[in-house]
C-alpha cells in the first residue's frame, strides 16, 4: 500500500508474543499426614484439626500446625520459655507465652504440665487463613477469629510427617516444564516471524 505521497505505510504485525507467568491462586491444604515419634517431650503434634499459636518478635500472634518446638533462656534469672524452631513464642489457650515447667530442680521438664499448657486453636473456616510462608498463618475475615480448644488432642515427643505426595509432584513438575519449553518455543517463533517481517519492509 502506498499514501498520498507515495510513501510505503509501514504495517505493524498483528500479533502477540508472550505474556510471562504468574501465580493464579495457592490453595491450603490442612489433611491430616501420619506421625511419627520423635522422643522429645518438646515435640508436639494435633490430632484433627487445630492449629498452635506463635507471637513473634514483634508482638504479632500467628498460627501454625508445625509443633518442632524448643526452648530459650530470657534474661539472667534462669527462666526458660516454650519456641518454635524459629525463635517465636508458643502461647497458651490465653495466648501469654509459656515458661518451661521443671521438677527436681532444673534438670528436668514437667512433660504432663508442659503438654496442658500447649494452646491449640480452631477457626470458623481455615482455608481463609492467610498463609505467611514456611508454615505460618494469620488470622482474617475470611478465616474468622480463633476460638482456643481445650479439648483438642495434642500428641507429645511425636510429630506431623509431611503430607506431600512426591510422585505427584514430580508429575506436575514434568508437565510444567514440558508447558515451559513449548511457550518458549512459540515466543521464539514469535520473534522470528516479526524479524522476517521487518526485513521485508
């Protein structure tokens, strides 16, 4: 085609190249995996549904069903408290942080008192949670507040394996990167068909 003045319009191509990725949704997944026993009474798992709380460093309460727990000294005056592997404070159903309780001095810990103190709440709906990463949830409105559970089953010195399926996974990893080479694929079709068509201008 040609205009008034003779001048060849320059024709853009009709078409898109790629657009990249990006995560749709992440779903949560609470299904009970199995235990497995573990021999330290500062271990802890929940039988059904449930969830501990933890408060960070900043004063923020959070949940998880992680329950590899430890202890830390605060202070000179040889109190010791209930954390999380990652330094957070374990709550009680009141949510007040738990001091570690001893007999025979301090050489050993009140395992029955320990597992009484261990809080453990529910919500309205769970999979409203927001998930915070590397196990930790916050509480929402889609999720509703968390009510404590005195009645709920905690299992001491044992915890939760992992309820991934590897199998399937790996399937779903495979198709993905199958997907991937094949996007990649059409991106550089893409490209190459713009490269010819700019040459043929």
């Amino acid at each position: 085609d040609s205009d008034e003045d003779g001048e060849n319009d320059i024709l853009e191509p009709d078409w898109q190249t790629g657009h990249g990725a990006y995560v749709q949704k992440t779903d949560l997944m609470f299904s009970q995996s199995h235990f497995y026993d573990t021999d330290r009474e500062l271990d802890f798992a929940i039988a059904g549904e449930g969830f501990f709380a933890v408060q960070d460093r900043w004063g923020n309460v959070n949940y998880t069903r992680d329950g590899a727990f430890g202890m830390t000294q605060v202070g000179d005056n040889n109190e010791w408290w209930l954390v999380s592997a990652s330094g957070e404070y374990v709550l009680d159903e009141n949510k007040q942080r738990i001091q570690i309780p001893f007999v025979e001095g301090q050489t050993k810990i009140d395992a029955s008192a320990l597992k009484a103190a261990v809080g453990v709440f529910e919500f309205p709906n769970p999979f409203g949670l927001e998930a915070l990463g590397t196990n930790r949830y916050r509480e929402n409105g889609k999720s509703g507040a968390a009510v404590a559970n005195p009645n709920a089953e905690k299992l001491q010195s044992t915890l939760i394996a992992s309820n991934v399926d590897l199998a399937t996974q790996m399937v779903k990893l495979i198709e993905t990167q199958r997907a991937y080479q094949i996007s990649s694929r059409v991106v550089t079709t893409s490209d190459e068909l713009a490269r010819i068509a700019n040459n043929l201008r």
